[in-house]
C-alpha cells in the first residue's frame, strides 16, 4: 500500500531551459507564484553549466535551442543526474519527434501551447511520487538477474545494469506481479501516477527501453545465463516470465 507524503512544492528546485522570452518569463513567474523555485536558462549551453554546479529535482527543456538541441541537452544532463525529472516542452508535434526526446531520458513532455495549470498538475504527479514511503524490501532474484528496490540496483551477473529511474520503475511493479498479466491501466498508474491523463505512448517508449537494455547486458555478459522475458498481452498489457 502506497502512503504518500505531504508534497512540497517549496522543495523542488526547476531548471527552465527556454529561449523564449515571453515563454519562459511566464513560466519563472508561474513556478515561482506557485511555490516552486524555478532558475531561467535561454541556451543549452547555459543550462548544462547550471546543472553542472546546482542540484536540481526538475528540468523543464524546450527542444528548440539558439545554440543546441535540446536532445542533446538531455542526454547529457540525464547521463549527468540519472534522478532528475525532464519534461520537454516541444512545438514539435510529430510522433517521431514525441518519441525522440522520450528515449533521449525524458520522463513526459508537453506540446506548445500548453496550459501552466496542466504543467502543474504534471510536475504534482511526477513528484509526489518520489515522495512515497515504501517498507523495505528484500533484492529479488528472477532467473539471473537481480533487483533491488531499496538500492534501485539491477544487476546480472553481479554486473550493474543502468536503467533509467522509470525504466527501474517498470521492472519493479512487473517483478511484483511475476507471472501475472498486467494491465497498462495499472503500470501507468503504479509506474507514473493514479491520475496521470498524458499518452500511454510515454509507457510504450520506456518498456521498449527497459528491454533493450536487459538485451544488451545479456549480449555483454561473459557468463551463460537467463532473463526473465516480457511478454506483450495484446489489448492487455504485459507480463513478466521466467
């Protein structure tokens, strides 16, 4: 059973990285009158520097950077802060587009024009669930690989296997539910939030990069073993099997 903190806008600390100035004016003033602390960047450039010497828990980036693409933005700052939450802010409306900026380690985006009470509701729900207590957990062993919630490590073979902070999400609730079907009602509500209202295309990109990393820690490993596989329930949602 989750249990969910009081959340705290107050304590999250957002990167805005937006070149327009109208735009990012009024999303500063917006964050700020809301609680948050927002710090405006207008070029990638800026806003690598500035995550480099700031820990932040929020990075909202626009794709169409003076100076860089905001993907590379991302990489680089999710290679950087594996933890921190990005949410792209794009006018690019293409579902190629949609899909890039996910597996750049976005965790959401939003198309311009968007409401900044749509943007707040998404920031609530992202964040109130880093805020969950949860009881411990012992690591749990499926075929050779090893998950451990309490660490967030996954390892095979005793090698660390680097998943993305949502990518680790998703394996968790379907190691829970080992050998069960289980619906993507119920991932997108477990992985992401209860009242999330965004594109379950968001759950397809993630699920899709969870697999092809086990894949390539399998392909990597010197020694012979196993994985779990996931199997797709067409109309359904997914299942984890040994």
């Amino acid at each position: 059973m989750r249990t969910h903190a009081t959340f705290d806008p107050s304590r999250h600390r957002v990167l805005v990285v937006e070149d327009d100035d109208t735009i990012g004016r009024h999303l500063e003033t917006g964050l700020r009158g809301n609680g948050y602390a927002p710090t405006w960047s207008r070029t990638g450039s800026a806003a690598l520097t500035e995550a480099e010497g700031t820990r932040y828990d929020v990075l909202l980036l626009d794709l169409g950077l003076p100076d860089m693409d905001g993907l590379d933005v991302a990489r680089a700052v999710r290679a950087r802060h594996p933890d921190l939450l990005i949410v792209i802010l794009t006018a690019r409306t293409d579902d190629i587009d949609v899909i890039a900026g996910l597996d750049a380690g976005a965790d959401d985006y939003l198309v311009k024009p968007f409401s900044l009470t749509v943007l707040l509701a998404r920031l609530r729900a992202h964040l109130r669930r880093r805020v969950v207590a949860t009881p411990p957990q012992e690591p749990v062993r499926l075929a050779d690989l090893v998950l451990d919630v309490v660490a967030r490590r996954c390892t095979l073979h005793d090698t660390h296997i680097d998943l993305r902070p949502k990518e680790f999400d998703l394996l968790a609730v379907l190691t829970r539910h080992a050998g069960e079907a289980v619906s993507r009602e119920t991932l997108m509500a477990e992985v992401w939030d209860e009242n999330w209202f965004g594109s379950t295309k968001t759950l397809d990109v993630t699920m899709a990069g969870l697999r092809r990393r086990l894949a390539q820690a399998a392909d990597a490993s010197v020694h012979p073993g196993s994985l779990p596989r996931i199997t797709t329930l067409r109309g359904h949602g997914y299942r984890l099997e040994l």
